[in-house]
C-alpha cells in the first residue's frame, strides 16, 4: 500500500486519498503526474498530493471527468507537474546589468537563493544545515531552476535530492552524487556490439559525365570528419551520397553532417533490475573484468506507478552509455 495525502490551497495536509492510481514521470522530460480517482473523491486546482518521505508529489493544474457507458460511474483524472517540473517552470533571469546569474556560498544555501530568487518559496525550501561544500557557479542564460540546479550540483559531484514529510514544505538539498558501477555477477545487464562505421564518404552533386561535382570525405578512427584521409587499405569502408542538385559547398555541409551520423563505433544498453532504489543523475553501470570493459550511463528519467493497493512499481531510463576500458 503506498499513503497518498493531499493538501489544501494553502498546502495544509487535509488527509489521505483513500483510492487512486498514481502515474509520474521525472528528470530530463515529461515531469507531470495524472491521478485517477473514483466517484466521490473531488480534488481542488492548485493543491498538492504527494507520497510522504518520497520524490513523489506534485501540484493539481487540470481535471477531465470519464463517465462509463456500462456502469454510469464518473472517474476523475487530475494532472499537474511533479516537483521536478514546477522547478522547471520557472526561468533564472538575470539582473539587468548582468548577463548570468551567478551565486557563491555553500549548495545548500545557493539551491535556497534560487528558490527564494524564483519565487518558489510557497511549496519550497531548502534545508537549512550547511551541506560543506562552498562554491561559485554561472548558471546558463535563462536556465530553468530545474536544469540550473542539476547542473550545478552535477559537475561539483553531488545530486539534487527533493522530499517532502508528512507536513511543512517540499525540501530540497543536495547530496553525495552516487557511483553505482557493480562487479561482473551483479544483476546489472548489458549488451555490447563494437562497429565499423563508413569512414570515406563519395559525394556526388551537382553537374554531368565528367563536370559532375565530386567531394571526397573522410573520418579518421576518432570520427572526426576531414577532406584528408587517414585510413586505407582493408579499413577504409566508402559510401556513396548523392545530392544532384547541390555544388561544392552544399555538398560540404550536408555530406559532412552525413559522414558524422554514421560515426557510432559501439552499441550498447543497460538492463537494470527491478525494485532498484536508483536517483536522477545516479551514475549506474558495470564493470566486466573478463571482458575488460565498463558499462555507466547516468539515470536520466524515473518513472512510478503505484495505487492505494499493492506496491509501486518504478522503472528507469538512463542517457547514453559510455563505454570504457573497466577498472
């Protein structure tokens, strides 16, 4: 069973939601919820449901109403964003005479700076405690809290972790970023397929028989794309590009853009196992020491799934794998 409260509109707890499904999604994209609930069950806009102790919660924006033809029952569907997402609906703008924003002080109190900054102070705050790691940092033009937080804490190590209790407000902090990288044996699955991408691209453009306009491309064996060849022999691999229409310098531009997409020299993907207690931005992976190599990706998206019954259900997507020679 997972407890699901909700509040009031001045984000007072009012109790527990007595019967409900629950879907959220958070981290690089999507950020909202839906809840769906019963007859009789009547949730206000602009009030907030959340699983205490949990990342899990968010702010009710819209409401559509699904009656059953077979039953003549009413089952209401509230959607809003996650936390993830009302931090990022909020934009740092920086001050008229300056072109970034940027702080100095500990991360704790500068992820308290952004929130007071940004106006977010009604459902947020940060922890009060030092977490004892100064820093100055420029966060991008017009960044989203969201983005400008997670990028901070990202490149310092650490993560940003959001909670909220069973009253008060929404409580951000950051954390000790996790490595999560496992031996060979763990329940961390992996595939690998190591490719020999086109290395010498023939580009055919504008023109007739021998007037025809020809560029030759090529890719050395760090994908960088040139008009000087490095490879030969039994590893060059040629593709031929026509574009008839286009002359020299067209061809340049649209035949390197070409040869740099077919530059992927591995495919790889990660299975992580089910009931993982994994974070946005937790760098999860494998190490294979028969096979010499590491596998990490960085977790990128969490996904729940739960109701008033049973246990939820979380799964994970992560960003691109970065292959290595392992430990």
């Amino acid at each position: 069973m997972t407890r699901l409260l909700r509040t009031d509109e001045g984000f007072r707890d009012t109790g527990k939601v007595s019967n409900y499904t629950l879907d959220l999604a958070f981290g690089d994209d999507e950020n909202d919820f839906e809840l769906t609930v019963p007859p009789g069950i009547s949730l206000k806009r602009n009030t907030l449901v959340y699983v205490p102790e949990t990342e899990w919660g968010g702010l009710i924006r819209e409401e559509s109403v699904i009656r059953d033809q077979k039953t003549g029952l009413s089952w209401r569907t509230y959607k809003g964003p996650t936390w993830h997402g009302l931090l990022d609906q909020r934009v740092m703008r920086p001050s008229t005479d300056e072109s970034h924003v940027i702080l100095s002080g500990d991360v704790n109190s500068i992820i308290a700076q952004v929130i007071s900054q940004t106006g977010l102070t009604d459902i947020f705050s940060a922890v009060s405690e030092p977490f004892g790691k100064k820093v100055t940092w420029q966060f991008d033009r017009y960044c989203t809290v969201y983005e400008g937080l997670r990028k901070m804490l990202r490149n310092n190590g650490f993560r940003l972790d959001i909670r909220r209790g069973g009253s008060g407000k929404t409580v951000l902090s950051a954390k000790e970023a996790h490595d999560l990288i496992e031996e060979r044996g763990s329940k961390i699955g992996y595939s690998f397929e190591s490719l020999s991408p086109t290395n010498h691209l023939v580009c055919i453009g504008v023109g007739e028989m021998e007037e025809r306009t020809i560029v030759d491309l090529f890719a050395d064996a760090q994908g960088v794309v040139s008009e000087s060849q490095t490879i030969f022999g039994l590893d060059e691999i040629q593709e031929r590009y026509e574009f008839t229409t286009a002359d020299r310098q067209q061809l340049l531009k649209s035949g390197t853009e070409r040869l740099q997409d077919r530059q992927v020299f591995i495919k790889a993907d990660l299975a992580l196992p089910e009931g993982g207690s994994y974070v946005i931005d937790d760098i999860v992976g494998v190490a294979d020491s028969k096979l010499g190599k590491e596998f990490s990706a960085r977790i990128s998206k969490v996904i729940v799934k739960c109701s008033h019954k049973g246990k939820a259900s979380v799964s994970f997507d992560f960003s691109d794998i970065e292959v290595k020679e392992g430990r």
